[in-house]
C-alpha cells in the first residue's frame, strides 16, 4: 500500500508488497524490493538500491550526497541488502569515485540516529546501536556489534565477529573475534559470548584465545608476534586473523598494559 501523501517519482522502481507511508519522498533512480515497508517523513534519493523485506522507520535519509568536498556529483549508490532494518532518523550517504557505492549488508539492523558515510562496507549480520558514527571508508565484517554512542574513524576496519563497546573511539582496526572498548580504544579479550551464540565449538574458541594471547599478551610487537604464529598449526581461524593483521593499514588496537606502557614512558 502506497500512502496518497507520497511523493514518488514515476521512474523510481517499486517491488511487490512494499508499504510505504505518509509524507515520504523517493526520488528517480531508486530501486525498492519487495515486501519492504518505509515508514512516514523518509527521504529516499537518487542512487538508493535497497533490499527486499527491508523496515526503513521514521525520518531515515538513505542515499544522501556524500559530505566530501572531492564529490564532483558523480553516480553513485546506497545499497542496503534483504531483511535490514533501518531505525528512526538514520542517515546513509551513498559513494564518490573512491567505491562508487556505500554497501549494508544483509538481515543488519542500524539503530535510531546511527550514520553510515559514504563509500563504507558493512558485511551481512551487523548491529549498529544507537548514535554510532561511522566516517568514510569504514568497513565492518559480518555479525560485528558496535554498541551505542561510539565514532569509528575513517578508513578503519573491524574484523568477522567483532564486538566493540558502548563510547568508544575506533582509531584503529580491530581483529576478528575480540572484544574492544575503552579510550583509547584497546584489546579487551575474545567475544566468546557471540562466537558461541553463532555455533562456534569450544576448541575453536580456545584456538582464537591462544592466537590473541601471542599477539596481545606476550610482549611482542605485531611483526615478532606474526613470527611466533607461525608456530602454531593450521587452521582457517589462524588465517583468517593472520591475513586481517598483514592486511592493516592503520594498525590493529593495542592491548591496555601497552597503552599504558607507553603513557608511563611519554612515547
């Protein structure tokens, strides 16, 4: 059902099912799936791709221009996958020439007033709570959980199953599977809680601790602690981790005693 009260460009593309309530505006090149409903006051512009079976609340902006001052006006596109739940007053800037795209994932839930800039990637399964901010370029993995009120800062990336806690700011990566929070944001252990809720057996979460014990608590720095992993056997969770930590360009959080190790000798 489409609310009379509507402003709907006649080009824009609408799937079967959709709702879409009073005083919302979609503009011309947009694409809605089917069975997705959009709530009242939401603004859907030019370069939106969005899912089916999607829940788009109150006064949600998706598709914005991108607040970067080397946006030439280029296409691009805002791309929210199936069964993602976006919350009141949420903003989502689509891409420049970087990526061409700001990508949301699938079955992802964005909390009210959270914002999504432009050319970010989230992967499928993610939380953002309430107030979260992520700058450009950001890329979160699946099932990362990003609590309420924190800043990601732009280009950081956040590791499969990460968990990040309440006002915390993300200057620098995070590796999959932990736990990280505090100011400056550091190591606070494995999120065994999620990894179990999402069928992760004990041995492989013992493997991941034994991982992050070489990297965080031996008192190596990250390249001795890459060395050292190579002693230990095989297994896709040690690449996995491995890759993210080569893969870093902004360098991976720190364990807290470092951080401090470091305050204490004014490096």
């Amino acid at each position: 059902m489409i609310h009379q009260h509507t402003v709907i460009h006649p080009n824009a593309k609408i799937g079967k099912n959709v709702r879409i309530d009073a005083f919302t505006t979609i503009e011309e090149d947009v694409v809605i799936g089917d069975n997705t409903w959009i709530s009242s006051n939401v603004r859907i512009m030019n370069g939106a791709r969005i899912g089916n079976h999607c829940q788009i609340f109150h006064g949600a902006i998706i598709s914005a221009p991108p607040a970067d001052l080397k946006f030439n006006g280029e296409h691009t596109t805002a791309e929210i996958g199936d069964h993602t739940i976006i919350r009141e007053f949420v903003s989502i800037h689509r891409g420049t020439k970087d990526k061409m795209k700001t990508m949301i994932g699938s079955n992802c839930l964005i909390m009210a007033y959270c914002h999504v800039a432009h050319d970010c990637k989230l992967g499928d399964h993610c939380i953002m709570s309430n107030s979260t901010q992520l700058a450009g370029h950001v890329t979160l993995g699946n099932y990362v959980i990003v609590s309420g009120m924190c800043g990601v800062n732009q280009f950081v990336s956040i590791g499969d199953h990460a968990y990040i806690g309440g006002f915390t700011t993300v200057r620098k990566d995070v590796p999959p599977f932990v736990r990280a929070g505090n100011i400056p944001t550091n190591f606070s252990g494995i999120n065994s809680v999620g990894l179990r809720r999402r069928g992760y057996s004990s041995e492989e979460i013992n493997q991941i601790m034994d991982i992050y014990r070489v990297v965080y608590n031996s008192n190596l720095n990250v390249t001795q602690a890459l060395k050292k992993l190579e002693e230990l056997p095989a297994s896709d969770i040690k690449a996995q981790i491995v890759d993210f930590i080569k893969e870093s360009k902004r360098g991976i959080i720190r364990a807290a005693s470092k951080i401090k190790s470091d305050e204490d000798t004014g490096d």
